[in-house]
C-alpha cells in the first residue's frame, strides 16, 4: 500500500473545486493507495504523465478537461505527495 499526503493548502483548494473534479479525484487517490502510480497507466482518462521546465520531477494526471491533479512520487519510503489541484495553466 502506498501512503498518500496532501499539501495543507490543498484542503481549501477542494471545497472550491466542481462536485465532479472531486469525486474523480478520490477515485484518483484509492488507485494510488491500492496499487501505486504505474497503475494510472491502465486508465487512459487520467493520461499520466512526466513534467518538464518548472515542474520536472512531477507528474500530471487528468482529473477532467481542465484540472490536473500535480504530484510527486517518492519510491524510498512508497509516498505520494500531492502539491496541487489546479486548472491547467502550466
């Protein structure tokens, strides 16, 4: 299993956030939790992938058409750290 933190910002930016972006977000997390990462591969909705320039070292998975979801793995210790949930403007 794998252990899942979120950025304290993160809380406030989810309560603003469509009733929908949510939901697949926490669909998003119980995949990550049950299965890690190179599970999202399986599901082509969320087209995962690697950043570049000021994100390099972050991932990118589609929540909808417009919000991404931004996160970092860190394979030492199985965590994922969620930096943000953000309209895609990057």
């Amino acid at each position: 299993m794998w252990h899942i933190r979120e950025h304290k910002k993160l809380e406030k930016i989810i309560t603003k956030l469509p009733a929908q972006v949510v939901k697949k977000y926490e669909l998003w997390k119980d995949i990550i939790f049950r299965h890690g990462p190179e599970k999202l591969k399986e599901f082509p909705g969320f087209h995962d992938e690697k950043l570049t320039g000021d994100h390099s070292g972050q991932r990118s998975s589609r929540l909808n058409l417009q919000y991404r979801v931004i996160y970092e793995v860190d394979k030492d210790i199985v965590t994922i750290y969620v930096i943000e949930i953000t309209a895609h403007d990057y």
